[in-house]
C-alpha cells in the first residue's frame, strides 16, 4: 500500500535556476511608477541612488519573463531551501471538509519566514555593487531580521528602522536581529529629519511601516557607500518571492494535483505574489483558471476598501509614485498584532492584476485571524504567524464553503513564516485580551485625503 | 558538476520503522534500577502506577534491540521527519578547519527540538492505555512544548510543572504550552506536597528539574486516570530518541562520511543517546571506534564531576534508585540558561557506558557557549538553543584541535533545538549580564550527602 505522504520535499538540485517575472507575460502592463522630481516615468537611473542597479533595472524589467538566479544566492538558499510542501490532512480532518489543503512552508527558513528569500539576493547584489551598509525598515520584524542575517552573510553592515510598536511588543525579534549583528532603532526616532517631524506633530505615535520606510530612505541618502533595501511592495522583491511559487508548482506536480485556489497573506504584496504569480502564468495563458486570494486584515483593507490612484510608497514622500491600491500614504493603521500586514498600498503589479480581476481580495478581523491560527497551531502543530494567521482564515472559509457546497477543491496557501517570537500576541489572545479595529468609510476618506 | 549538497535529506518513507534499544547489545548491562520501597530490582508493574504499561515495559527491555515503531507515531512523524543532515560549509570556513562538521538539525520540529520525537509515543501510548490525563515537568521549557503538542495531537490533557526560574526567564514558552491547550504551573507550587515543604523551607527556591518531576509525580499518583510523562534520564526516552541517530546513520552514508566524533550537549541523556546509540552498536560490535562526547554545563557537571552511585531521579525520592552519575538529589544548579541542562543526574545506560569507557564528557562555560552559540548563528543562519550551544561549543573545540594537528575529521553534532524561545538569554549575552558559575569540589560534596 502506498504510504500517505503529509510532506513533498524536493532535493536541493530542483532549486529554480531563475526567478519569474509576471510582468513581462501581463496583457495590461501596470502604469509606470513615476519620478515625483520630473514627473517622467521611471527609469532605472532614478533608481541607482538608493538600490543596488541588478535591483533597480529588476525593478523597472518589463520584457524578460525569466531572470538568473546566481550562484552565490541559490547557494545561500540552500540553507533552507527547497521548503516543504505540506499536506493539512490535521486541519482538513477538524474542519470535516471535502477539500484538499495544502501549504507551502516558508517558516523552516532559519529567520522564520519567506523574508529572507529576497533579503539574501538584496544583500548579494549590494555586495557586488561595492555598498558597504544598507538600511532598511521593518513592521513586525521579519523582514529586519531576514536581513540581519543576509547582510552578515555577505559582509554588510545594516541598521534597522523597526516600527516602535512592533519594537516594544516583540523584544525578540530586536535581539535575534542583534544576534545577527544588525543596528536596530525604534521608529520614529530623532536619528531623522523624517523622525523628527512626525515626533513633532504627534509625541506618542507608535509607528508604522511608511514611516520607518522614510528614516531609512533618508538615512541611506545621506551615507555614502550606503544603501537602502525594502522587504516588499516593489516589483524585484516579488520577482525574487516567485521561488516559493515556482518549488510550489513542481510540487503540486509531484503530489498529482492543481490548486483550484491560492491564499496567502496580503501586507505590501510579497508572499502573495511569490506564491501566485508563478501559477498565474497558466492563467494568463489560457490553460487554467485558479483563484487567487489575497487575505487583508480588517483593519488596514487597502486591497477590498482602498483606492487604485497615484500614491508615495512611505509617509514622508520619498519614494517614487506608485499606481497603487492604497488607504494613502499618511494612513496610521491600528496597532494589530500582524505587523507586516500594516501597510498603507499594494504594490504596482498586484494593484493593476485586482483592477483587472485576476486576483482577488478578502479581509479577516484580528480575533477570526487568531481562532484560525489556534486551530492550525492544535492540528498542524506550527504556531502560525499573525500575518499567516489571514491567509489561514481565508482558507477555512473556502474550505467550509467547499464543504458546504460539497465540491471537492484543492487549495493552497502560503504559509509565510511561524509565530514562535509573536508568543505575546498568542498569549493576549488567549487571555481574551486582543479586540478588532473597524475602520469608517470617513475615515478612509479623510486618510486619502491627508497630504 | 556535482552541485556541492548542504542538506542530506531523506523521504518520509525513510523514517525508521523501528526504535535501537542499544541495552541488548551491551556486554555490562547497567545494574538494575531499585524499587525503593522494596529494595528489590524494578520490575514493569512497579512502574505501571505511573507509566503506561508499553512504557514501563520498555523501560525495563534488556533483550529487544529493536522496538517496532507503532504506525500512529510514525504517521505523526511525518510532520517534521526525516530531519536534515546539514553540513556546516559556514562553520567550517569561519573556523578555518580541515574537519568536516555535520549537524543532525532537530530544530526543525515545530515544538523546536528534538523532544517531540518522545512525546509523541508517549502521548500515543497513555491514549491507547485509557490515560486521560498527563502531567510533566519541564525545565528551560523545550519538554513542556513538546507533550503539549503530542498530548493535544492523541486527546490528552496536560498539567505542566515549569522550573520557576524558566517560567520567569521564558514567558514565551509558558503562551506556547498554553497555545497547544496545556496547563503551566510554576514550581515548586502550593499545589503539591513537595512544592509546600521546599517553599516551607526555601522561600525563594527558584526551582529545579529535580523538584518539578517530584510535584510532576505527586498530582498522577493522586489522580485517577492519570498518568506521569517524563523527558529525558529514562531508557524509553532515550530509546524514542534513537530516531535522530538511525536517520543520521543513513544520510551520513549518503553523504560518503562517517563520523569520528559525535557530539551532543548533555542533560538527562535523551539527544546524546539518541544520536549516539545507533552508531555506538558499530563501536560495541568492534567494527568502528567513533568518539562519543556529552558536553555538560560547567556549572552541573555530573559526567565530569559527579559520583557514580545509586541515587533518586528527582529531589523529594518519590522515583526508583536509579544508577547514575549523580551530583546528589538535592543539587540546585544555577540559574544557567540552558534550563534543560539543569539536572542532577545521569540516565543508567549511559552511566554504565561512562563508567566502561565507551563515551566521553566535557563541560562548557556559560560564556564559551554563548560564544559558540552567536558564531554558529552568524555562519550557519540557526540561532541555537542555549542547551545546543554547549555542543556546538564541543564541536569547535574538537574543529580547532584537528587543525592544530592537521587532521581531517568527521565531526557529528545533534542540534537538539532552536533559539527563538530563548532570545532574552542572547539579549542579556550581548549586553554583558551573563556570567559563569564555578563549583567547588566541597559544594559537590555537601551536595551528594544531603538526605
């Protein structure tokens, strides 16, 4: 008898040799990003100044549908790399569902998430380029300490801008990044123009992405030989998350099926991306017609209650205008446990794909985020991270409604990174601690608004 | 070209289907445990008030080398196992060595540790025994975990007795515990009779593992169906660990290699048996001659310091006379942070291979392990457990003297855990707060005559 198989690995010579570039294969290329000095559409030289230039002609590659892996970073991803692909037959049995869950195991990388994926190339091209320091932010953590790590494997000193709310629930994640050997500074902090100004105008603000995004903008621009690095949103961090996609659809192969969905969870649009864009393709082509499911929180819902406009990536106005999804780029989000998810606009590609219904979009409230977690936790035994805990709310809903309708589906979703240095969010949970955020129509208005 | 491999992996359907009980291959068995009651040799009933009756059974197994895997554990197995055989290319490089070092990399459980792979079978076994409830000590926490899963995987509830200076230290440990639905209690407690008589006489005793399994003990035997599970010292639990050294066995074939030294930290016993044991039957048959090293804390240092003799396995004597090396029952190590290296004693088989000189012990410093503990982090991308680093710690040593002699050597270490539970103790290594613990011989001595 065939044994039942829970996980379907691959050996570490089916690493993909290149990353996918959806753009290249989209009918409706997104709107160029747009240099706010020249108001021209972006060029890769605008660029140079703050990335290294692999990254910046990455970013702006709208013809090459294939990109080189290198050498020294599908060595690096070696490490932990390819991840399991796993079978939930634990969450199908309590869920009493018809439909076949699988996921995609981002969290056996040594930082804990599909972060480092993008951190290690980042970090590789930096290197190469002659930078000898970059900066970047980081929300709940995940992407500072994938970095942390990365820069220290390619000999790169690093400082992270962690958002002050996430640097004060998560103490942890401060110290691994250390461990590391990164700098790590709460923001808004007074070591920025950025900092200061927001400090200013509001003593007690807690924090949060677009703002931690502009401090380590501005810190890189000041510093020579130093450069910035962002953990998602722009085009060349998708293209590099497309890994776990490409291993996920040889494994899907390998376990004789085809997802008629794919979930992940939806911050600036990294792993959501990483997992479907290279299925998509298959859309796109014709041949097959997945759904795709980006899970938002309720509480920071650019994707299901934003609007598609013009908007700077960070709250100072640093950055390039994006065509975007956004609550605008002053949105202070609620202090949610999901910290990667509290991110005010999605990314070029993804934005352009919802706008025109290739994918779509769900929002999960913080308490149905954590129930869903605790159930994955108890039947699969990964404690999930809050971010993943959405992409997982999303998936017991498809799951129960495939029971409801008594269909058989196949379902695959991300599973971004655990939660094993989130234990304080667990722990609010559990003692009944945590609440939802609901967000008025007013109070989208006046974000939007907000200059 | 060969791609040069990092990971050896193995397929689920590679998970062993067998257990290594190496007490049938030993030419001095160990001398008998003692039923202090009767003073007689232990026999299984003895031990079926506490222990499911497969448990007890196995305990006392001195003629079965191997023990059928039951399909239910083995088909739990499968969430994490086959774990990677890694080598350490970092490693090697950073310390300049012509070693070639190999880690079995138990981190990747989802509870973090190797301690899953016998609270998996002991939670199986209590089920089909009509146990319905079970309780445990844990120390630095990593055991705790572990039943917490297994317990809520086969329908059990579980009280978990925590070493207060844990509990204090690990607060993430103890939302864990309770996140996979166990009960934590911080010990000693008021709940039991030995917790009230040393906080009687030791208000502000901030615990041990010894007087944990006493309270551990004491609520079982008081409670109908409810039986006593413990994480290491034991035979049954050394034997469930023999999982990582039979894996090991065959991917370091794979990998062309076979280890001349095999490395693990030491607490009880159970993760240096269980990567030792499978290879030590190749030593006892006369076929290889590999070194076994335990690495111990300095500040509990029971192989290298501690008296051989009949002693108790936990502080208030409710278990059998165990022979052991032993630094007496009434020890209280110091608040090191390896808290799962914080046990007085010694299992018997591997007193017995001590005493015949079949295995060696080293103790390592706090600080030496921490050392070992951020290098391995910084080339190998895995923050180690504090217990890890003491064998990581071993490792290096043995590295550094084959390059001294220029030797090339096979090193074998068991990465029993991960870090990520354990930040604070990185956090007060990097700041300077941590220091080592020196024990004179006459603490040692007035610790092995206190009744």
């Amino acid at each position: 008898m065939m044994e039942k198989r829970k996980k379907i690995m691959l050996p570490e010579t089916e690493i993909p040799t290149k990353w996918y570039n959806v753009v290249a294969e989209m009918k409706h290329k997104p709107q160029p990003m747009i240099n706010p000095g020249t108001k021209e559409p972006l060029k890769p030289e605008d660029l140079y100044p703050l990335f290294a230039e692999e990254l910046a002609r990455q970013e702006l590659n709208e013809t090459d549908a294939w990109i080189d892996i290198p050498e020294e970073v599908r060595d690096k991803y070696k490490i932990y790399r390819p991840t399991p692909l796993v079978r939930a037959y634990g969450l199908e049995k309590a869920l009493d569902t018809p439909a076949h869950i699988y996921f995609k195991n981002e969290s056996v990388s040594p930082v804990g998430s599909h972060k480092l994926n993008s951190a290690l190339p980042q970090a590789y091209y930096n290197k190469i380029d002659g930078t000898t320091n970059l900066t970047t932010e980081t929300g709940a953590g995940q992407w500072g300490t994938a970095l942390s790590f990365a820069a220290k494997t390619f000999g790169l000193e690093l400082a992270v801008y962690m958002v002050k709310i996430s640097y004060e629930q998560k103490p942890y994640r401060r110290s691994l990044m250390q461990t590391w050997g990164a700098q790590v500074i709460a923001s808004p902090s007074m070591s920025t123009k950025a900092g200061r100004k927001i400090l200013t105008d509001h003593p007690t603000y807690q924090g949060s992405l677009g703002t931690a995004i502009s401090e380590a903008i501005e810190l890189a621009m000041q510093t020579p030989k130093c450069k910035y690095a962002l953990g998602s949103v722009l085009n060349h961090v998708s293209l590099h998350q497309t890994i776990i996609g490409l291993e996920a659809e040889k494994q899907m192969e390998l376990a004789g099926e085809y997802p008629d969905i794919i979930i992940a969870c939806f911050g600036g649009g990294s792993n959501f991306s990483g997992i479907s864009f290279p299925f998509l393709r298959h859309n796109l082509s014709g041949e097959k017609s997945t759904r795709f499911i980006a899970a938002e929180p309720a509480s920071c819902p650019k994707l299901t209650r934003g609007h598609f406009q013009y908007d700077f990536g960070d709250e100072t106005g640093y950055t390039p205008l994006i065509p975007m999804y956004t609550l605008g780029h002053k949105f202070a989000p609620a202090n949610i446990h999901a910290g990667g998810l509290r991110y005010h606009g999605a990314g070029s590609i993804v934005s352009q794909l919802l706008k025109d219904k290739q994918i779509e979009a769900v929002d999960i409230d913080q308490l149905d985020s954590f129930e869903a977690g605790i159930l994955f936790a108890r039947t699969e035994g990964i404690v999930p991270a809050p971010e993943s805990n959405h992409a997982i709310a999303a998936t017991i809903r498809e799951a129960l409604k495939a029971k409801e309708e008594g269909t058989k589906k196949t379902i695959l979703f991300n599973l971004s990174g655990h939660g094993l240095i989130d234990m304080s969010a667990y722990d609010q949970y559990l003692a009944g601690d945590l609440i939802n955020y609901s967000l008025s129509d007013e109070d989208i208005k006046k974000s939007l608004e907000a200059e």
